[in-house]
C-alpha cells in the first residue's frame, strides 16, 4: 500500500514528539525534536520553528530534512523525506497552531511565554514505514459512523422547543451516537466574558453554574477563537481539575461554582457554537484515553454545535411572546416552615437557608421573583415583563434570558431546596415555594 499523510493522521496529534534531521551548508547533521507537526494537506506538512534556531538556519542554507513521525496509538514508525516550500507567520493554520499552543501553555502556568513564532511548511517528497521488530499493535476503525451519527442528534435537537430540551437532547446525543460520556454545555455571557455551565454530562456533582474566563483553558481559547481546541495527550501538560476542586468546594464560602472535570483525563476537546458568526457558547468534552477524538469526531461535533446553537437562538427569540393556554402553578401544600433567604446586593449572589445558590443576572431574576411572590402573592411570570422591568438590568443585547432561567431552575433542583421554577409554557415561567420566605437584602 501506497502511504500518504492521510495515512499517518495520528501522528500529528502531538502526542509523541517527532525528530527533524538537518544539515548546514557544509554538511553537518543537526537532530531536534519537534513538538508541533501539522498537515496541512495532502502533500505539505507546517513545523514549529519556535525554539530550534539551529534547525532553522540549516534549512535557509540546505532547504532539505528528514522527519521521523511516530503514530501515538501503536507506536508506528515513518520517515519523511521533506523540502523546504515557505514560511507563515499569520493565516489559519497558523492560528489554529497557536491556538492549541497558548490553550496548553496556559495549563502549565506558561500563559503567554510560549508562543508560536512561526511555521516551516515543506513538501513531502517521499514517505517510508521504518521497520520493527515489534508488530504495531493495529487498532480498529471506529465502529461509528461519524455523519449518520451528526445526523442523528441533530434530529433529537430539532425535536426541541426550549432551552433544557435542546441543552438536554445535544448531550445525551452526543453521549448515545458518538459515545462521549464526559462533557459541558456551556453559555457565553458577554457582560461577564465568561462562559458558564447549563447543562453537564458524567460529572458529580454536576457543575451546573460553574464558569470559565474567555481565553481560559481549552473551553474559553475555543470560545475566545471561534475554533475547535483540542489536546490529545494531558500526560504532557500539568492537570490542574484535582487541585482546584480541592481548594475551592465551599460554595457557601467562595459563592463560586467549580468546574467539574476528570483528573485522570488524557484527552479534551472544546467546539464553539456560532449562529451567524457570532459565539454563543461552547461544547466541551473530555476523555481517559488518548487521541479520543479524531478528526471525523472534530467534524461531526462541530456540525452538532451549530444546530445547538441555532436551536438556542430560536428557542429565546420564540420566548419573547407568551404561550397561550399555559398549566398553572400548583399551589404547593401549606407549611409552617420558613425559609430563609439572603440576596447580597454588592453580587446579586443568594442563598436559601444558608446554601449558596447563584450570583449575578440570575441572582436578580429570583430575588425579583421572589420580592413580586412577598408583595402580591404572585407565583407566575412571563419573559416579556421580566425583559421590561429596568430594574432588572439584564443586557440590553443578548440577554440570554431563557438560558439563565435554566440555569436558575437547575441549580434549585440540585441543591434540593424548598423553592423551585417551573417552566410553564414558552415564555412564560412560575416557582412553588414549600414554605414560608423571609427575605433579607444584605448590602449596597
């Protein structure tokens, strides 16, 4: 068989570094290794010149070299013999290099040190399998197929009217046909320039309302870009989930979610939702074992992500009018208990009987909520008033105000506490209290 780089595809994962053999004028061999080799078609391959000046004066002066390239999955061997074709320092390729450099760099704590200067792309002019006296393991072909698979969340997102069923419909999809059983659904909110967590798959707990800066990690580089992220091998940064849980688990304390994760994780891989070109979000996923995610598994998820999005985007637009002929609340059984409310105005963060609960916009909308329940016995809104009511201060461009309605409702139902939304109909929501509240507003 005739070996081409589609052939070789795992070896540009940047799991196993390669070698690059170069030779100066006279002659002298030099030998670097490479920790970035990209294709960048069928017959061109871009290499990192960040560090190796060496290498990089032997090319200007001999414009050949030799690269051996390793397949991470079973340890295969070829040798590629290259000529130099150009040099970029801007485009996508290069972006897209840079991108996965700067994600990885920040993780180790190098956040801005260690940036791609430029890329050496050279033509492939032969490719040869280096023998062994050990047989590469061969692996399978994934019993998936990756299109039929889009195809099929995509219809189970398009069954949905309304934000949890689209968050809900988009993961368990993905987890049901691509086989992922670890990610995050998350939202951007531009007011903040985070991206914060409303639907989670595989974690306990389950990270709903944690967040993550844009530019942050793989999640926040991909929003930030509006590119797919990816890493194959965490062996070769420092992990840090473990570490964070540790420090930060008392939401009550830091009135800060944390973003769950896998500490044992080798893989990760974040994918933008765009509608019209603009970011909306992010998918992220992550895995144990290495080079998880190939790049048929890249094109199927970020096929997935624009259908999320755009579902998203018609679910909250479809919101701004009221369903007519909605369920009413139920009123909930009388009680004498008295819950306690606390709604912090420097943050907007609350916490019912002394478990923290949100901050921020959503904070607001249920001490809003809650404030029209004490005043006027009222247990049911629509997302037309709740947008009309200044004091609220949502943004005035995207307010994403169905998203934080889910995020508000999810986080009251994790936490199992005795107030709870209630999505009645599109555009309209209500809440049961099992209780009665006493709100107190702490702060300026």
């Amino acid at each position: 068989m005739t070996l081409g780089l589609l052939n070789l595809e795992a070896c540009f994962e940047g799991v196993v570094p390669s070698i690059i053999a170069t030779a100066d004028g006279n002659g002298v061999p030099n030998i670097s290794y490479l920790s970035h080799v990209a294709m960048v078609d069928g017959d061109h391959v871009a290499l990192s010149n960040q560090f190796f000046a060496k290498t990089s004066a032997n090319i200007r002066l001999n414009p050949q070299a030799a690269l051996v390239a390793v397949d991470a999955r079973n340890g295969a061997q070829f040798r590629l013999d290259l000529a130099f074709a150009y040099s970029l320092d801007d485009g996508p390729l290069f972006e897209q290099l840079s991108r996965h450099l700067d994600a990885t760099s920040a993780q180790v704590g190098m956040a801005g040190i260690m940036r791609l200067r430029g890329l050496d792309v050279f033509r492939v002019l032969r490719i040869e399998s280096i023998r062994s006296t050990i047989e590469p393991e061969r692996n399978p072909s994934p019993a998936r197929d990756r299109l039929v698979a889009a195809a099929r969340v995509i219809e189970m997102i398009a069954a949905e009217s309304d934000a949890a069923g689209i968050v809900d419909a988009t993961l368990g999809g993905i987890r049901s046909w691509l086989g992922f059983e670890h990610g995050l659904f998350l939202e951007l909110y531009e007011e903040r320039r985070q991206l914060v967590t409303i639907g989670s798959l595989g974690y306990a707990p389950s990270g709903i309302g944690s967040d993550v800066e844009l530019g942050q990690c793989v999640i926040g580089a991909a929003a930030e870009s509006g590119s797919i992220v990816k890493v194959s091998d965490m062996s070769r940064v420092r992990r840090l989930n473990a570490a964070v849980r540790d420090s930060s688990s008392d939401e009550n304390r830091t009135r800060s979610i944390v973003l769950p994760g896998m500490p044992d994780a080798m893989s990760q891989i974040a994918v933008p939702l765009i509608v019209a070109g603009v970011v909306r979000g992010a998918l992220f996923f992550e895995s144990r074992a290495r080079l998880a995610f190939t790049k048929a598994d890249e094109a199927a998820l970020s096929i997935i992500a624009r259908q999320a999005a755009l579902a998203l985007a018609f679910s909250e637009r479809n919101s701004e009018e009221a369903e007519v002929g909605h369920r009413a609340v139920q009123l909930s059984p009388a009680t004498d208990r008295t819950i306690h409310v606390a709604h912090h105005r420097f943050d907007d963060s609350i916490f019912i009987d002394g478990n923290y609960v949100i901050k921020g916009v959503a904070g607001r909308l249920l001490a809003f909520m809650l404030d029209q329940h004490l005043t006027s016995g009222r247990n049911e809104f629509t997302n037309r008033e709740i947008r009309l009511d200044s004091g609220l201060r949502l943004p005035d461009f995207k307010d994403n105000l169905e998203t934080r309605l889910l995020l508000l409702r999810r986080r009251l139902e994790e936490k199992r506490l005795p107030i709870r939304l209630i999505r009645l109909g599109r555009g309209r929501i209500g809440f049961e209290v099992e209780g009665r509240v006493r709100l107190s507003r702490e702060g300026a």
